[in-house]
C-alpha cells in the first residue's frame, strides 16, 4: 500500500532568511504608541498565529483577554504605579535615578490591552510532559506571546509586556477563572518611534552580552 504524501513543505529562499533576521532584530518592547485604533480583524489574526505556537504535550493553554473596560484598564495602571514604586525601593544611587527616567509602560496611550494568561487545569494534551516539569504550561503561553510579537511586528505594530504589576491584582479585575495564571500584560499599538536597539541598551540600564554556550 502507498502511503498518501502530506503537502511538500515550502522552502524559505536566502531573502527570506534575511528578512526573518530583519523580523527579530526590529522586534522592540515598545513603550511609546500613537492612539490610531488596531482593527479587530488584525489582532484576531495574530491570535490566530500566535495558537499555532508549540505547547507542551499540545495543551493549547493560552487564553486571551482583551481589556477594553476603563475601570478594569485603571485597576491595571494602579496596579503598575504600586508595583513600580516597590521596584524603585530596591535600588540606589545612580542606578535607581536611571530606573526613576525609564519610560516602563505605555498604557494610557496604547489603544489595546491583551492580557494573557496560562490555563494550569487545561484537560487539553492529558498531561503529556508535564510530569516531571510542569512549568512548561507557562512555557508554552511564553511561546505564544513570542508568535504574537513576531507576527505583530510583522504588520507594523508594537507590543509593550508589562510585568511591572501584581499578578493576583490583575486576575481579580479581569475576574478569570482561578486556574488561569498571568504569563503577560500587553499594550498593542501601532509605535510612535522604531529602533533597532533595546530602549534600555539606549538608556545605558544594560548592555546586550554575547551568547553563552558551554559544552559537555
């Protein structure tokens, strides 16, 4: 018997390796964003990439919460004003007068809020892999959120990931089921400035190190 042949995969020619390279480089977290709307279809596609990421055992577990309410989207940014008043409190000096000028956020200017979140009770993939490390739920949504960046960069847009904020603050005002856990808070917009390089590279907080790799 002939086994049926599945679609011949595509191949992806050196100007396509060099764009995809272009993708990642200009891939930035944006802070600063114009208030033009993104249309609903759009975000609906990039959520649509962003769910053929890979997921531990096929789980699936991102869920996604647009944040259109005003009441919801306040609680957020107190939220983000408490949380960064604590992170500040953890530096001196110089550094923490670096901290105070960073621009960490951009939600009152982004026109959209995605909050996404890993389902940790997903039935979906029936536990497969995460026996012995079931972090790799969370692992999965992070995969998503890196689909959705790619993929949004791609259309123009930038996103801002927000983790200056408290977890469990954020579930409450969304009001998600319990077992879902925050991965990421985003902005999506479309961006005021495009750079190559990380803000904080720009604003000295870090320097971009070079890749480590250790053999055995």
């Amino acid at each position: 018997m002939t086994k049926a042949k599945g679609p011949a995969p595509p191949t992806f020619d050196a100007a396509f390796k060099e764009r995809f390279r272009d993708l990642v480089l200009w891939r930035r977290d944006v802070r600063r964003f114009r208030s033009d709307p993104v249309d609903d279809a759009l975000l609906r596609h990039l959520l649509e990439l962003a769910s053929r990421s890979p997921s531990v055992g096929h789980s699936q577990p991102w869920r996604f919460v647009v944040v259109n309410d005003a009441s919801r989207r306040a609680a957020v940014a107190a939220s983000f004003r408490r949380a960064n008043v604590s992170a500040l409190e953890g530096y001196a000096g110089e550094q923490r007068a670096r901290y105070a000028r960073l621009k960490l956020e951009g939600l009152n200017e982004a026109p959209m809020h995605l909050a996404v979140f890993a389902d940790e009770e997903t039935p979906a993939g029936n536990g497969l892999g995460r026996q012995t490390m079931p972090e790799t739920i969370r692992y999965s949504v992070v995969a998503a959120v890196q689909t959705l960046w790619l993929a949004a960069r791609a259309e123009g847009l930038g996103i801002g990931w927000i983790s200056i904020v408290e977890p469990d603050v954020i579930k409450e005002a969304l009001d998600v089921p319990g077992s879902w856990t925050l991965v990421a808070y985003l902005c999506i917009g479309w961006p005021v400035e495009e750079h190559m390089d990380p803000e904080l590279e720009r604003q000295a907080w870090e320097a971009r190190s070079e890749v480590i790799l250790v053999e055995r």
